[in-house]
C-alpha cells in the first residue's frame, strides 16, 4: 500500500496477539512504532511488523537457507546451485537440532531463546491469520504457487544461519578456495604465492601442492552433474549460465571447466555485507559528557528492499531493571523508559544495531575465519583419522525440483567437515572413488548450541555498556588523548584443529559476547563510557586456516 498512497497511515491500531494487546502506528516516515508490556511483547510485535512490510523476503531467505528454491520458486541453474551449497552446509538440520536442544532444555538461556522465537512466530502468523484463504500470501509468492503461509520458529533459526555466512562466512569461503585454485593450478610459482600472501602460506610446500593436485573434487562453484537435468555440468558467470565443459569423475582440481566460486549465486535471494564503519567518542571528549556513537553499513544500494527494516518499541511498563529507571519513574512516563529503536532483520527477533535509554550499539562484519577446509584421505569407504581408518557419516535428503525428477541426495561427513564429492548421488561412502577429497568445516555446524544465541534473542534491556558486553570493562583516557579499553585475549590455539570455542565469551547470558555471530560492535551509553568487542566462533587452529 505504500506504492498507493504518499502518506502513510498515522492512527493507531490495535492487535491481539497470545492473549496481549498490542499498538501500531506509523510515524511520517513510515516506520513502524508499536507499545506493548514486556520482552516477549517485543518478539510479537516484531513478527507482525515484519510479516506486515517484508513477507516475501522472509519467506524467500527461509526457503534459500532450506535449500528448496528450485523446489518452490524458480528452478533454474542458478537455483539448484545456491540449493546444493545450502543444503551441503544443512542450514536446516542445524535450524532443526537447536530447536530439538530448545524443546529438550538446554538449560534457562535455551528455553528462554525458545520462548521468545515461538513469540515472534505468532507475532507473524497473527499477521497472517488476519487475511482468509488463500490471501495468506503475497502476490510475488502466489504467483510461484506459494499459498496459506505458516511461520515456525525454526525458519527464523535458518535465516540466522543465513545471514552469518551467505554475507558474512562466505567471503572468507570464497578466498580459501580461490587460494586452493591457484596453489593447484598448472605451473604454479610457489615462492611467488608465498610472497604475495605472506605469511599464510608458509607452512605450504611442494609435498602438500602434490596432494591438492590429486584432489577428487574441488568446491569450485562448477553445478555438479547430477543437479543440470540435461546431465551437462554448467558455469554461473555475471547474470547468465552458460554450458561448459566439466571435469570428469575423479579429474584433479586444475582440470577444465572449473573455475572459482561465483558469489552472485547467492547475492539474489540472500543479502550480503561488508566492510561497514563505526564510531564512538568517549564522553570526556564532548562538550556535553555524553558519549557519541555512529554507524555507517555498507549494503547493496542495489538491493530493493533493503536487508534491514527500522522498527521502535515502547514499553508501557514501569519498571524496567535500571537502578535509574525506578528512580525516575515518578519524573517520566513509562513510554519512555521502555523506549527501543533501531535496525532489524526480517525474519530474525532482535534488534542488529540500535539503542534503548542507556545503551546504544553498532555492528560491523567482523571478518572472523570461521570455514575451514581438510584434506581427508578416502580408502573403502572409510576416511583416515589419527592413523585410523573412521566410518565416515552422512545424512540423506529428498530434492524436488520443479522442472527435474524427484532424487535422493546424500552429504557424506567425516569428524572434520562435509566432504565435497562433486556427486550426491551416491547411497554409501563405499561407492567413493579412493583417493583425497575436500572436507568443508563451518564453526556453526560444529560448536553452536541453543543458548548462545540468547544474546540476540532478547529485548535489548541493558543498563549499561559492561553488562551489555557481560563483563567488566576498563575505561578511561589514555596517553594522547586516546580511549583506552580493557581488552580480553582470545582463547590461545591448541594442537586440535577440529575445536571451537566461542571467541570473547562473556559471562551474562543475556550479553553480546557469547553470539556466534563474527561481528564487530561498538558501544557506548549515557555515563560516556565507550566500548569495543569481537565476537564470533572462532576455531582453533595450528596454521593459518587458508589452507587445507
């Protein structure tokens, strides 16, 4: 309706929603405002705002990260590649397992992610429930054959996924492998790669270019043959798919017809990020004491709608936590202590980058190495570990695209990663070819449990900059003027490499350092003080990670 009328609706209106009672309105510039009483009243009125402004794209992000977009949208080339990657990382295996952790007990933090997402999915459904059949769609949808839409909290886990590596983890996905194509290429000058990434290929040598020459496969970006109906392998370039010619069964990585990964597959459905700046300015250096604090996000300007979606709530209760807040509720009004603004991200309950009365905080890419790849020597079905011959696992999925014949795919895995076969068709690792393959590691397929999330899942209520960051902080003007910041070490490396831990974990649950999300934050609230902190899960590694 915003394409119909210059100005947006102003009156309030009412919504119930579990038994609360919400309030819209719209503010001059469009922006959603709603009221409601308490933390998981933020949840729902945020699922209903953006089921209300942003419905296909949360349903296209969910569909992507289920790796079904040749199922039920378009099944093209492009699709059914942006399909494989996905399922292969198992976007929704991992929705489905911290969900089971949630739903089981997890201990207070996951049943209280649980709750507050089952919020946000009524808040959305609520939206939905508001129209009949089979108006419970948007014409873009409907017109893909995608009718009476349900949300379930598990989508909301995907599209978590979904933004922490199809704009985050991927771009260092994308360089690791277009390492791997120039280490395996033909007549590769070692000492002249050395050089130019030093010092990151130093423990590389003539020995591991020969077994990397030897590879099965290679994720490279080439469509592998059993998803192209016509049994032709293809290469994504720019907007097109064109026919090529493809590496035959068990053909080393230089072979023709691979080429390096083509991000653009997922630039169409999924949003991307990078770089992005922000600012903060201790309060001592302000004319007024406060702290100041700016944000510059670098997105597709391209890109229609936007990733995020601006949204402010306010709290109509009384009492909010803060010292400050309980002293002053006889001075203000109730609205404004539970004052809350800032970016979100549709089809996502919490709040990227924003501020509430104390607190505001920034977020940029934290440019955190979180994908790994092995080199995994394959032998009758087994891949070897620690001098043993391990089973190697995998799990079975059913692919419907919409212009192909049904078929089952399997994704083999070993203790390291997702090996990269180049064909899942395949029923048992014993059909493997021996020989080495490519195993693909992500840290959130190997350490993410329900409770870390619980960062994000929240209404930000923090009082100030130390218990948002959940530990103490040193703060004050250093030499030169400069703002000195306690800083905390990351965990030191350990001989395993298949580890990870949560890099910076804090210790309030409802803090940022514990989200698995590689991020740089910036923070600053309404004592002056300023902070800065990294998070993310980081593993930990004996080498430099850009490397097998």
């Amino acid at each position: 309706f915003m394409l119909l009328d210059d100005h947006p609706p102003l009156k309030p209106w009412t919504v119930k929603i579990s038994h609360s009672e919400l309030v819209f309105w719209r503010d001059e510039g469009g922006v959603v405002h709603f009221e409601g009483g308490g933390d998981l009243d933020f949840a729902r009125g945020l699922g209903y705002s953006h089921a209300m402004d942003r419905l296909t794209q949360m349903i296209m992000q969910a569909v992507a990260g289920r790796g079904k977009l040749a199922e039920m949208m378009s099944d093209t080339p492009r699709a059914r590649k942006m399909d494989y990657q996905f399922r292969s990382l198992d976007f929704e295996g991992i929705a489905n397992r911290l969900w089971n952790e949630m739903d089981r007990g997890s201990g207070e933090a996951g049943q209280e992610c649980k709750v507050f997402l089952q919020a946000y999915a009524d808040g959305v459904n609520a939206y939905l429930n508001s129209y009949p059949f089979p108006f419970r769609t948007t014409l873009e949808l409907a017109l893909t054959g995608i009718w009476d839409l349900e949300w379930h909290p598990i989508d909301s886990l995907v599209t978590a996924g979904i933004f922490s590596y199809a704009g985050l983890g991927q771009l260092q996905d994308n360089v690791e492998s277009f390492v791997l194509q120039l280490l395996t290429a033909p007549h590769v000058d070692l000492d002249r790669m050395k050089t130019l990434f030093a010092p990151h290929l130093k423990e590389v040598d003539e020995e591991l270019v020969g077994i990397l020459k030897q590879l099965k496969y290679t994720d490279t970006g080439v469509i592998p043959l059993e998803l192209w109906p016509e049994g032709k392998s293809t290469e994504c370039a720019g907007e097109s798919c064109a026919p090529a010619s493809a590496a035959a069964p068990g053909a080393g990585a230089g072979a023709a017809g691979q080429a390096p990964p083509d991000s653009a597959a997922v630039d169409d459905a999924v949003p991307s990020f990078g770089a992005s700046n922000n600012w903060a300015v201790h309060g001592s250096l302000t004319k007024t004491g406060g702290a100041l604090l700016a944000m510059d996000p670098h997105l597709e300007v391209s890109r229609l709608p936007s990733a995020f979606v601006e949204a402010v709530f306010h709290d109509r209760r009384a009492d909010l936590g803060c010292r400050e807040d309980r002293e002053e509720d006889h001075r203000a009004s109730a609205t404004q202590n539970g004052y809350l603004m800032g970016i979100t991200l549709p089809g996502f309950p919490c709040m990227a980058f924003g501020r509430n009365k104390n607190v505001g905080w920034s977020v940029t890419y934290g440019v955190m190495d979180q994908i790994d790849y092995f080199v995994e020597e394959v032998r009758d079905g087994k891949v070897l570990r620690d001098g043993f011959w391990a089973p190697i696992s995998g799990h079975r999925v059913t692919y419907r695209p919409k212009n192909g014949p049904e078929m089952e795919l399997t994704f083999f895995k070993t203790p390291n990663g997702v090996l990269q076969t180049g064909n899942h068709t395949m029923e048992h690792p014993s059909l493997l070819e021996d020989g080495y393959y490519l195993s693909k590691a992500w840290s959130w397929q190997h350490y993410l449990q329900a409770d870390h999330l619980r960062g994000l899942l929240q209404r930000p209520r923090w009082c100030d900059i130390r218990e948002a960051m959940g530990r103490n902080v040193t703060s004050g003007m250093g030499p030169g003027g400069r703002t000195k910041i306690g800083a905390v070490n990351a965990t030191a490396s350990v001989p395993s490499v298949d580890q990870v831990t949560p890099f910076l974990e804090g210790n309030g649950k409802t803090s940022l350092s514990s989200t698995p999300i590689t991020a740089n934050w910036v923070l600053a609230d309404s004592a002056g003080e300023i902070a800065y902190l990294q998070t993310g899960h980081l593993p930990l590694r004996t080498g430099s990670g850009l490397v097998p």
